[in-house]
C-alpha cells in the first residue's frame, strides 16, 4: 500500500471532530494521486452520508451538468479529486445544514495536496472554500468573486453551490449560465480529454 493510499485509510478512520457529529463520522473523499481537477465544495449532506458517495444528490446532478461530465467521468479518480471543506455530515441548523467542522481542511488538505501532482484546476464551491483558498483575494460577497472568476485562474475557478435552492440566485445572476458554465465546460474539457 502506499502512502497516499495509507493518507486516505486513515482520513476514512478519522473521529477528531465525532463529538460534534450528529450522525457520528463519516468521512467521505474521492480522489487519487493523478486527479486533474479538483472539486473543494462543503460537506457531505444527509443524502451523501447515507449513500457514502460524494455528489449523490441533487447538487450533484447539477455539477455534473455545469462541467459537462457523464457520472462515470466525475468519479474516475484519475480526472476529478473530491475533497470537501468537511469530510462529514456537519449536522443541521435553523437555514440549512451548518458549516464544514473546521477540523477537516487543516488537518488534511495539505497532506493530500502535496501528494497530487498532476491538478491543474482547483473548482472552489461556496464561500467556505473560497474564503479558505482565496483568503483577502476573494470579492466581498460570494458573487462578486464568482463573476470575476477569471481573476482566479488558471489555478482557481470559484462557484457557487450548485444547490437546487439557489435557484433565486441563478435567475438573478443568468451571467452564470452564460458566462461561467461554457467556460468551466470547455475547461474541463480540455483537461479530461
């Protein structure tokens, strides 16, 4: 076994943050040592940590709509690395499911991303990831920073949670769909092919 798959055992394993857990942990990440684009959204959600598939929700249709991929394209290791902010289902508060535990990124992430030699896209989803990866270079609000997305690149493309609740959000902003998707499409495109 090597390293980087001894590094996922024991992310698998990890109870840090089991007290705050409602559900116990779970942790749940998908990626392998030549992924090519990475996908840092939040937490896992009731649904995911029931199924122990990252994505397998509603959200994650419609991710893989917005990149373009097939299921099977999303969840080969060798093209998408999935590593959430949170590896477990946060629980819940009074407008949704609380934030990522903040356990998870320090703890981890570097010690995963020093082994990943071949990403060439990071896709930073929601504003944990962005204000974590981003720091002071993030926009003050989370569309701000999405729609001067190219400020970012090419190691950075920040989005917004492909939730089926922010369609309020999606109908106000149609500069997303016009403007972010086909370039994430073509993007990811290049890079997968």
């Amino acid at each position: 076994m090597s390293s980087f798959d001894d590094l996922l055992k024991q992310i698998r394993a990890c109870t840090v943050c089991a007290e705050y857990l409602p559900l116990g942990p779970k942790p749940i990440v998908s990626v392998g040592r030549n992924s090519k684009i990475l996908v840092i959204g939040q937490a896992p959600g009731t649904k995911v940590h029931a199924s122990g598939i990252a994505w397998n929700d509603a959200s994650g249709k419609n991710l893989r709509k917005w990149l373009g991929v097939t299921d099977e394209q999303f969840y080969d290791t060798e093209l998408f690395g999935i590593v959430p902010m949170g590896f477990c289902y946060p629980g819940r508060g009074k407008s949704g499911d609380l934030p990522p535990r903040p356990e998870c990124a320090p703890l981890w992430h570097g010690k995963i991303f020093d082994q990943l030699k071949e990403v060439k896209l990071t896709l930073l989803i929601g504003q944990y990831a962005q204000a974590y990866y981003l720091g002071k270079g993030k926009k003050s609000t989370l569309t701000e920073t999405v729609q001067n997305f190219e400020a970012y690149l090419p190691k950075f493309l920040p989005l917004v949670h492909p939730s089926p609740r922010n369609g309020i959000w999606m109908k106000k902003n149609p500069w997303f769909e016009a403007d972010v998707v086909p370039y994430l499409q073509k993007r990811v495109k290049d890079l997968i092919n």
